[in-house]
C-alpha cells in the first residue's frame, strides 16, 4: 500500500491543486485541442466514407482498426495513464524532501528502457501473428487478406503508441497539457495525409498506412515539451542505497499495480472485439455502421472526460499528499460536470441520429441506406454514454491512489460478461443495433458497480448524492430530447434541424436542471440570480 505523506511544501513543478485558475486554463488548453482533436477524427472518418463507403473493404480495414483502438485504451488513455501519472506524482512529491537524486529521473531510467523492449516485441509478434489474429476476430470475413495487410500496418502503433503514452503521462504529471492534448490532432492529420495522398491508389492501406504515421507524429508533437520539463532538474548523483530504493518503489509498481490495470484496459476494450465479432457474419457494412455509429456517438463522452484528464493528476497529487477531502470532492465535482456534458450530447444523438450522418457522411460511396443503418445503430450506443463517461471518471479516481485495486478490473469483467451475453441473444433479432444495445447494457452495469464501491474506498464518495444528482441530470436529458426530437423534425433540412434541435436541448436541459436544484446549476446560476435581485 502506498505510504501516506503530509503535505509538503510546494516543488518547482505547478501545483495544480493550488490555483483554480491554473486548473482552468489547463482545462481550456485541453477542451480546445480535444474539440481539434475529434474535428479532425470526423474529417477523417469523413473522408473514409467518401472514399469507401462501407463494404466488405471496409469491414476488412476495421477489423485491422482494432489495434490502434485496444492500443489507445491500454497504451495512451487508461492503461499506461493510469500507472504512470500517479507514479510521477508520487516522485514529484518525493522530490520536494530529497536534496539527493531526482526521483522522477530515476523513475525513468528503471522504466523507459524496459517499457521500449517490451513494445517492440510485442508489435513484431502482432505482426508475424496477424493472420491468426484476423481468423480470431472476424472468422468468415470475405477480404480477410487485405485485414491481415492492414493488420501488419497498424501493428507498429503498438510502439509508437507506447511511448506516446509515456511521454503523455509524464507531462501531465509536471502538469503541462499543452502538448498531451495535441496528439490525437497529429494523429489524425497523418491519417488524413496519407488517405488524400494514396487513398486511390493503395485503397484502404492507405489509412492503415496513416495510423503508422501518426503514431511517429504522436511522438514528435511532445518531445519539445518533454525535453524542456526534464531539462529543468539538473541529475544529482545517487547514493547506492538511494539507487535501491529507487528501484524497489519502480519493480513494485511493475508487479502490483500493471496487472489490475492492464486487465481493466483490455476488458473494457474487448467491448468492441465482442461487438466484431457478432457482426462478422451480418450482411456486408454492418461493422462499418456499427463503426461510424461509435465514433459519432462518443463525441460527448470524449468532449466530458476532457476535465478529467486534467484534473487526474491533481488527485493523484492530493491522494499522494494525503489530502484526499480535496479528492473526494474533486471526483465529486468531475461526475457531475462530465454527466452534464455526455447528457446533453446523448440528447441531441438520440433525437437528431439521422440528420448528424446525414450531414456528416452522406456522400460518395456513402449511400441513404447507410445513413439510416448507422442512424438505428448510433441511438442505441447514446443510451450507453453516461455509463460510458462515469466508468471514464470513476476509474481514474480509482487507479490514483497507486495501490493495487482489483474491483475497476472486477466490475468491467461483469459488465462484458453482460454485454456478450446480451449481444448473442439480440443480434439474431435486431441485427447491429442489438450488438449497439448490448454494449450500452454492459457499460452501465460496469459504471453502476463502480459508483457502488467508490463509497468504501479512501476517497469515500458520497454515492446516495451523486446517484441522486445523475438522477436528475437524466430528468433534465429525458426533457432536452423531447424538445430536441420535436425541434429537429420541424425542418427538412438536416442543419437547420441539427441548429434548432442542439440548440433547444441545451437551453431546455439548463433550465431543467436548475429547477431540480443540480448543484453545479446552482452555482452557475447563483451570480444571474442575484442580479436580477439586485435589480428589484
């Protein structure tokens, strides 16, 4: 178990739990680089669509796709995030009461080298084992050579993505955001590259090519921030004994803390093998619409967890100071704000579906029939994206207390025990958007067994109070798709629909909630109100 330290004085590293205004301009900083982020991934997404639409090509390169997306979970969002962060916090603490070597150098040099070996090995058996591999995730798949092309592309992601997170991971915890937030951007302008460029000529290699690409640029877009964080502390020289030390804390984080994480990373990412593998034998697009549906779909859960990201390593940073009121009311805070996000955003989902793929994808190879195809699909992954947000939000309060926490692993298992389950008895009925349904199952299960056991943990959430607030929240979101739904269909034409729509569900999910008292709308209201008081 992690020793617990009083507060100490502060470092030459920013505080982040100090300073609101500090927190808020790293949460401005990350909100506008993540909008980039997913404008450039629907561009992307965009630009595939209109060059392949969605047929047995395309199921064959999403099928490859998999790697880079169980390599973001485990390597750049959660899994390496979550051992890393609360690492490097613990050695910024650390740092603040030694005059002798640099914990957060030696942190590095017992890790990095090993991490390295280990991503290139793994990415070289990804590609000697890719045929295997495809056999395994889409069997009866009709290109299942050009998946295994694909597949070996993709594949050297596993590296790059690896230290991607690393570096992500070791900046966030000097608190530096800039660059982190920018990689997803350079990612997906290698993509965009190489598909303007090869798109006709290499087909659907083309973007596997990308994701090779961008994984490089993820790279090079924080090596300048890397180098002037690290720059900043000259190495002293250690002592034996310290070296020893030094090395005990870095092999036990390797052996009690990856393998909770690691299993809880790929069991939430297996959701999406699971959803493959059902589809593999539904007709031709079906995992094309399933997805496009999940990248449209999941926008407000990326657009909520963004607060998150910024405010994960000041948790780590309380709980590692000992401070874990600031904590708890910290995660507190992050569930409410990031449900509000996801709420509004799976509002205008459910009610304007066709209308966002309409003017988003329909074009080219992307015909009516996929339109409405991925539309069925997308409401049925919205009914899923507060469970999705919540276990986002709940994790990360878990995996900062660098212990051993097996639950997170434990509850994710039951909720895709719960998914499989439900995905094999309702794909034969409703087809893609049962296997949508059923992931939506799982998650919130998983999200809802989290909420249950943060109340027993050292942050200790009040659970009876934010189950109580969400409830409110999903009140207000049944209100703002009411009034979206109506609003959107009141136009044929799909933009207007979507202004009007988006528009009214925002302005009726506030008013809502600010009548059911949600706290964050008290506050946010309380300066209007008194005012307006004033003013009498």
């Amino acid at each position: 178990m992690t020793k617990i330290v009083p507060p100490l004085a502060p470092t030459n590293t920013p505080e982040l739990g100090t300073s609101g205004r500090l927190l808020a301009r790293a949460a401005l900083l990350t909100a506008g680089l993540t909008v980039a982020g997913a404008l450039l991934g629907l561009l992307r997404d965009q630009a595939f669509a209109h060059y392949f639409g969605a047929d047995t090509d395309t199921d064959a390169f999403l099928v490859a796709w998999t790697v880079p997306e169980v390599a973001a979970t485990l390597l750049i969002e959660d899994g390496l995030a979550f051992v890393l962060v609360p690492a490097f916090s613990l050695a910024l603490v650390g740092r603040a009461r030694r005059t002798g070597p640099d914990p957060v150098r030696a942190l590095v040099a017992a890790t990095l080298p090993r991490l390295m070996l280990a991503l290139a090995g793994g990415g070289a058996v990804l590609i000697a084992a890719a045929p295997a591999m495809v056999a395994v995730l889409a069997p009866g798949l009709p290109r299942a050579d050009l998946a295994v092309d694909c597949t070996r592309l993709t594949a050297t992601c596993v590296f790059t993505f690896g230290l991607t997170g690393y570096c992500s991971a070791a900046l966030r915890g000097h608190g530096r955001f800039l660059a982190p937030a920018s990689i997803y951007v350079a990612y997906n302008v290698g993509i965009i590259a190489l598909l303007l460029a090869l798109g006709r000529a290499w087909g659907v290699r083309a973007a596997a090519a990308g994701v090779a690409l961008g994984g490089v640029l993820m790279i090079l877009v924080q090596l300048p921030a890397l180098w002037r964080s690290w720059r900043d502390r000259e190495p002293a020289v250690a002592l034996p004994a310290a070296r020893r030390a030094d090395r005990g804390t870095a092999q036990a984080l390797r052996l009690a803390l990856v393998a909770p994480i690691v299993v809880f990373a790929l069991s939430r990412q297996t959701q999406v093998l699971i959803e493959r593998f059902l589809a593999a034998p539904l007709p031709a697009g079906a995992i094309s619409h399933l997805n496009y549906a999940q990248k449209v779909a999941q926008m407000p859960m990326v657009l909520s967890l963004m607060l998150c990201t910024v405010t994960f390593p000041v948790i780590a940073r309380a709980l590692a100071a000992g401070d874990t009121e600031r904590a708890r009311r910290r995660v507190e805070s992050d569930l409410i704000v990031a449900g509000t996000i996801v709420l509004v955003g799976a509002s205008v989902v459910v009610a304007c579906a066709p209308q966002i793929i309409q003017v988003l994808f329909q074009r080219g190879a992307f015909t009516v029939h996929d339109t409405a195809a991925t539309a069925d699909v997308m409401r049925m992954y919205a009914l899923g994206l507060l469970g999705q947000t919540l276990v986002g939000v709940l994790a990360r309060s878990y995996f900062s207390e660098a212990r051993p926490l097996w639950f997170p692993a434990c509850a994710m298992l039951a909720g895709l025990a719960a998914t499989a389950v439900a995905g094999a008895l309702a794909v034969p009925v409703w087809g893609a958007p049962g296997i949508a349904a059923a992931n939506a199952l799982g998650i919130t299960l998983t999200a809802l067994l989290l909420l249950w056991g943060s109340g027993r943990r050292r942050t200790a959430l009040s659970v009876r109070w934010v189950g109580g607030q969400l409830a409110r929240l999903l009140v207000a979101a049944c209100g703002a798709t009411s009034v979206c739904w109506w609003g959107a269909h009141e136009t044929s034409t799909p933009v207007v629909a979507l202004t009007v729509g988006a528009t009214s569900a925002v302005v009726v999910f506030a008013v809502v909630a600010r009548l059911l008292r949600v706290r964050e709308f008290c506050l946010l209201f309380r300066p209007v109100t008194r005012k307006l008081w004033h003013a009498r």
